[in-house]
C-alpha cells in the first residue's frame, strides 16, 4: 500500500514539472512597438490580423523569431485580459524597457449604443454595448473601408465602431523619448530598423535552457526514486530460494 501510494506521488510530482503551453520567463522581456499600424495577429501563420498595436507601447516578448515574434499583450488583470498574438520581430524594438506601465490604460465611453462583434472575418455580432459602457482600448483595425475598435467591455472582447466613440488620442508612452534619447543622432526614423540583440536573444534562449534542465533533472530524479522503491529485495529473494531448497 505504502510503495503505491509512493508511486502515485511521483506521478503527480512528474505531472505538475511538464511544461505548459504559457511559459513564463524568468526575467520579463518587453518590446516597444516602433511602427505605426503594427499587425497584432492571433495565429502562428499570421493569417487572421486581430488589430493594430498602439505606436510606442510594449507587448511582453516569449520568443524571437527571425520574422515574428510571439508576445503577450495586457496584464491579464481583471479588467485588461491578456492576448498571445505574433507581431513582426521587425516592428519591435528590444533595447529599451518601459519606465511605466507598459501597455495603453485607456477607457472609452459608447456615445451611442452599438454591437459587439466577436471576430474581424465576417463581424458575427456578438453583445450589444449601451451608450455610456465603459470599453477599455486594445487597438484598432480598418474593415471593410470603417475603423472599428477593438475593446473589453462587459465582459466580452470584440470590434465596435470606431464613431461609436467620442474622438480620443492615445498619446506616445513616455518610454519612447528615453529610446530617442539613447540615439546617437536622435531621429526617430531609425527605431523602424531596430531588432532583437543577441544579448535579448541570449537570455530568452538561456531561460528555455536552464528550464529543461532543471525538469530533465527532476524526472531522472523521480524514476530513480521508483526505481528504488520497487526493485526486488536480493536478501528477500535469497532466504525464499533457501526454503526452496531445504524443502526439496
């Protein structure tokens, strides 16, 4: 009884060190959107773009790739759910951490009822959003030749008219001046040709490593330790071949 209930800790200790699909990193990247209308899309093929990025801001980065990058956007908070998404590696830049909250906390207000849609495909209507319901801001996309906001509100996460909305700006993130600063000839046309340094690079890499090994190590450990536990007892086996033979 005692050696199964031993196994059955071990397989639930096995369990709980296999990797998630969200791997968080030791040391929290970010990246400063550098391109105006910078695609935010929800799928490794880049296929289904989900809104622009707002200029200036950050997405937490969880791998570099050599032509995009997969991030996570918003603090996944109550009120601001996080999104995974891709965004182009060339769009980003890696050498500046934000000073300040890193994403937009703007709060719009419906100046007029209006629908929710749930996806930027085929706008399938998803809730009706009051006038005066709070939205908070994610970005923007075109479709269909009108602007439409992608937003949090009432629970759900969808497009609005972007004149649903009494006019508002989302002004640069203080960040962004400590970039230019940190530039040479201070013309912020060159944040557009910025990419990841291989310091960036490195350390995302080195977190990767460290934690297989770290679980490589656990699980040796563990199969080890039933190994122990139930391999045969050679002092037991010996006094039951005695008998044996005594008996004959």
């Amino acid at each position: 009884m005692k050696k199964l209930i031993i196994i059955i800790l071990s397989l639930f200790l096995i369990f709980i060190t296999l990797p998630k699909n969200k791997v968080a990193l030791a040391d929290e990247t970010y990246a400063m959107v550098i391109t105006e209308n910078a695609s935010f899309y929800s799928d490794a093929s880049q296929k289904y773009e989900k809104f622009y990025l707002p200029y200036s801001y950050f997405v937490k980065v969880i791998e570099v790739g050599a032509e995009f990058s997969r991030v996570l956007y918003m603090d996944d908070s109550k009120n601001y759910p996080q999104s995974e998404g891709y965004v182009k590696t060339s769009d980003l830049n890696f050498s500046v951490n934000p000073n300040s909250n890193p994403y937009p906390k703007i709060t719009l207000s419906c100046e007029i009822s209006d629908v929710l849609f749930s996806n930027a495909e085929n706008l399938t209507p998803l809730t009706v959003i009051n006038q005066n319901t709070p939205a908070i801001f994610y970005g923007e996309l075109p479709i269909n030749g009108e602007t439409y906001l992608y937003v949090y509100a009432n629970g759900y996460a969808g497009y609005v008219r972007k004149s649903s909305f009494s006019q508002f700006t989302v002004p640069p993130h203080e960040s962004l001046k400590t970039l230019i600063d940190n530039n040479d000839d201070k013309d912020s046309s060159v944040l557009t040709s910025q990419a990841p340094n291989d310091t960036t690079t490195q350390v995302l890499n080195d977190n990767q490593i460290v934690k297989t090994i770290v679980i490589a190590i656990v699980l040796i450990l563990v199969l080890c330790f039933i190994y122990l536990i139930l391999r045969p007892d050679k002092a037991l086996s010996k006094e039951h071949s005695f008998f044996k033979d005594f008996e004959d």
